[in-house]
C-alpha cells in the first residue's frame, strides 16, 4: 500500500516483490488481458454535449481482412487486429523504453490535453493511440506497423455536430478542420526549416498553408479517425485499422482534459514519418492480402509507375500528363503530386 516499503502495481493493486517488477509486463498483470473490471473511479467516456454516439463499426458478413493474423516480429505471436498487435509491442516489448520516453509528462498527454488516473495508462496510450511503439521498432530495425489506408466512412453525417456531408472525404475533412484541427496540430506540428507548419509529417509534401496540411493529415491519411472513433461508422474490416487506447476489453478510457499550459513538454514529442519503401507485417498464407492492407505508398507506385519516363533527370521530374506543367525535384514528390491532383479521385473510389 502507498507509504509502506512494499511496492504495488497500480493496475491492478497486486504487491510486487520490488520496484523492477512494477511494469504490468513483468508481473502478469491482469489488467493488460483486460481480466478485471476498470474500479469506479476510473474515467469513464468522455461524453460530449449534443452529439451522438455511433456504432464503431457495421459488418454483416465476417471479413477475411478481420481473420488475417498479424505476428509479432519479436516472438512471433499471431493477432487479428493491428491494435492488439500495437498494445502488444507496447507492454510486452517496449514498456521501458516509452517510459523512459515520456516519463516527465507523468499521466497526461500534451497532444490530446487529457489526464489519465495513473501513468501506466498514459504510456499504452503513447504507445497504440498515438502509435509510438512505431518508431522503437523502426530503431530496432523493424518494420514499423502503421498502415497506410483510406477507410470509407459509412455515414456522411458529423456525430460531433450533425452536418451532412456528401462524401467520405469532406467529412473527414470537416472533421480535421473543425473539430480535431488543435490535436493534429500539436501531434504533426510540421517542423521544417523552410516549411514551418506546412509540411506533411506523414509524407514530406509541402502545402500552401497549415490549414491545407491539417485538412490532408485528416482526409488523405486518415489522422482524424482516432479522435472521433467513437462518432463515426465504418466497416467491421476498416475498424480494426484505427488506433485506440485500448485498456481494457469495452472499455477505451480517453482521461480528463485539462487545461492547455505546459506545452514546453511537448517538445520531446517527433512525429514518426512513413520511410519511401517498407515491408507490411506478417499475413496468414491462407488469405491473400487486399489493396487496404498494403502501404499506400507502394500502391501509388504500382498504379503510377506506367506514367513515368525511365529517363528522368537526377534534378527535375515532369509531370508526365498532357496539360500538366508541374516538376519536382524528386520521384517521392512526382508520385505524391500525381495522387493528390490527379488520380486523388480513383483512389478514394477503389480504396
């Protein structure tokens, strides 16, 4: 108990034998499997006035994409759900060293502006929600797990404020914008030395204005999504795809918000940045990946290649569309540049 020599796990209030057993890795802690019931006084859903909650997904049929099993890189073991894969990566993988990370922000989260009852929440949170465990295992020389997907939002109607929009993307769009533009903002902050606030973190492209980058991080990669999960429907095979806190089975604490002050922490925060080439994680041979589960990166240059000249100069890359006058200075931006104006439509169609 607090104030005695003993040290406790505050998950699941069990003794330890010391303070190197206190990460719920190290002691089985039933809390991570989600076996014991989250006490009263935990934070419940935040809820939010006049709007309407949704079903977080809507399937009639099961989805092959649901039974792919994605494995673990470290012991290989198999999961259905990239959120449970994360989770997994975070507990039992890369506990320390995100504590270690984000030790000094104690249980709150200085993207979202939320408190949470203890750290040991902040830390899964950093790790699935904000997908932190990413960039321990691209520094440990593995394939990062993030995907690169454009989910089909099944209602065209804002849960948060009730607008109607007439597509998939320009509710996402009015989702980034209006209600979520502040956490994207502060998690892709867009630091460039030439480019501030108005550059991609995801993919390095270069936009007019913040307000543009903001509206792309939420329609074109999908950013949004996990602030609203609980406001928006998608398909029961996209569900899985959006990152969540993820603390207990049913129940996805989102913490307290607090006032914005201490931002100065917020400092140790880097956005992780999609690498050009990357490997997809380990499938059931059973079931052939779909175009949703590839990187949206080595789709574009599947479906794109066909449009660019073998001879391209080491300094500028042409567009290669009649009419189009456009160059860039790399085969990353000509690709970037051929999806976004020219083939943005088609894409969002068959993905």
């Amino acid at each position: 108990l607090p104030g005695s020599n003993q040290s406790y796990c505050q998950l699941c209030d069990s003794t330890v034998a010391s303070p190197w057993y206190k990460p719920p890795s190290r002691h089985a802690c039933p809390a991570v499997s989600g076996s014991i019931t989250p006490s009263p006084d935990m934070p419940s859903q935040a809820s939010t006035s006049g709007t309407k909650k949704r079903a977080r997904s809507a399937s009639s049929q099961p989805s092959r994409r649901k039974q792919c099993l994605f494995s673990c890189e470290i012991c290989s073991q198999p999961f259905s759900s990239l959120v449970s894969l994360r989770t997994h990566y975070t507990v039992y993988h890369h506990w320390d060293r995100l504590t270690a990370q984000f030790s000094s922000w104690g249980s709150r989260c200085y993207i979202c502006l939320r408190a949470f009852s203890h750290s040991n929440q902040l830390i899964r949170h950093m790790g699935n929600f904000h997908s932190y465990v990413d960039q321990c295992l691209v520094e440990d020389g593995l394939n990062f797990i993030s995907m690169e997907t454009t989910i089909k939002l099944l209602s065209l109607e804002c849960g948060l404020c009730g607008d109607v929009k007439s597509t998939s993307t320009e509710l996402k769009i009015h989702l980034a914008s209006v209600h979520f533009s502040k956490e994207l903002e502060r998690e892709f902050p867009g630091k460039h030395a030439d480019h501030e606030n108005k550059r991609c973190d995801r993919c390095g492209k270069i936009f007019s204005s913040g307000g543009a980058r903001i509206k792309h991080l939420g329609s074109f990669h999908d950013q949004v999504l996990k602030y609203c999960k609980e406001f928006i429907t998608v398909d029961d095979k996209d569900n899985h795809f959006i990152p969540e806190n993820d603390f207990f089975h049913g129940d996805d604490i989102v913490g307290k918000p607090f006032e914005d002050q201490e931002m100065a922490l917020l400092a140790k925060w880097e956005p992780f940045m999609i690498p050009e080439s990357s490997l997809v994680p380990e499938c059931d041979q059973n079931f052939s990946q779909t175009p949703s589960t590839v990187n949206k990166s080595m789709q574009l240059d599947s479906r794109i290649s066909r449009s660019i000249s073998n001879d391209e100069s080491p300094e500028v890359h042409s567009c290669p569309l009649a009419k189009c006058t456009r160059q860039c200075a790399s085969k990353k931006d000509l690709l970037i540049h051929l999806a976004m104006s020219h083939y943005l439509k088609e894409l969002e169609e068959e993905f």
